[in-house]
C-alpha cells in the first residue's frame, strides 16, 4: 500500500466524470487500499480516485473513526450508484480532502442506498444514513466533477475561494484536514 499524492482544488482533474470500471482486479484492488491508506493518512473520512488522479469510478468511505461515537467500518466501492436518496434533507458542515481548509453547510439527503461493486467484484448494496449517507453523496459527486462547493450560494462560494486561493501558506501538513472527504 502506498499514500498517493492529493489533487487540490481548482485541478481540471476534479471536474471530470470518472471512467466505469470494467473489471475489478488487482490494479483497482491496488488503488481502493492505496486510497484507503491515503484517506487515513490525511484524516479523511471518504476519497474519490480523482482526488488522487485516477479517473476512476471508486470510492472509499469510512465515516465514523471515532470508537466513542461508534466506528463504522471501511467500506470501497467501484461504479457505486444512488439507488434511493431519501426526500428528508439534513444540513451539516461538509469539508473536501481536494479544498482543505474550507468547510460549510450543504444540504443533503438523510438517507441513501447505494449499490455497486466490492474489492472482490461482487454485488453490494448499502443502506445507510446521517454522516456516512453524506459522504456517500460527496464521493459520488467526485466521480461525476462535482464539488461540494458547487452547492453554495455564489456569495459564500466566492468569498470562501477567494480566501483559499490566496492563503499561500496553506499546507496540507499545517492543517491537518479533519472530517473532510
Ligand atoms: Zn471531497
């Protein structure tokens, strides 16, 4: 396993919509535990391959990492789809590994179901809700070039880019990016 380098916001790499996976074999096994391994590494909570410059449909969720809030478990996945995304919206602070630093209130559904494939290419389907139902949503959006960003009003989204575009001194490694995916 190996921590790969992280795609950091305005990189055109984040606004592609990722290539379906064909077959799942020991190249995409090499990226869901790589990607694993750098989602750990950069306290994320979830991380898309275009965040690391694979134009991939694969994800890797680990929401909740906190053992008194009760961990939940790794979770990869390849060519992941919405199946059901509840009507019962739910506003929290969301964060990007690709914009550290910036953080803000997103809307997003409560509960979701989402199915795809595992690391051994078989046919999974997951029904989930709250933290780790968002960051379904959020990886999802990677692999189809959306931000979470994008659903900001223009007024927060400029003011918050402005500040990040100018904040040279930001360093991943001085700002540990916490809860961000
Ligand atoms: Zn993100």
């Amino acid at each position: 396993m190996a921590v790969r380098a992280l795609v950091y916001y305005p990189d055109d790499r984040l606004r592609k919509v990722g290539r379906k996976v064909q077959r799942v074999d020991d190249e995409v096994r090499r990226l869901l535990s790589d990607m694993a391994e750098t989602m750990y590494a950069f306290r994320g909570i979830g991380l898309a391959a275009p965040q690391v410059g694979v134009n991939r449909r694969v994800i890797v969720v680990h929401a909740v990492q906190d053992e008194e809030r009760g961990s939940s478990s790794l979770i990869g996945m390849v060519n992941p789809e919405i199946i059901e995304k509840s009507p019962e919206q739910e506003m929290a602070e969301e964060g990007c590994m690709s914009i550290p630093g910036v953080h803000a209130d997103v809307l997003r559904s409560q509960r979701v179901v989402v199915e795809g494939l595992d690391a051994d290419g078989n046919r999974v389907r997951i029904e989930t809700d709250g933290l780790e139902a968002r960051v379904f949503l959020h990886e999802i959006d990677h692999l189809n070039g959306v931000l979470f960003i994008d659903y900001l009003d223009s007024l927060t989204r400029d003011v918050l880019l402005k500040k990040y575009l100018e904040d040279t001194s930001r360093q991943v490694e001085s700002k540990a990016p916490d809860q961000e995916a």
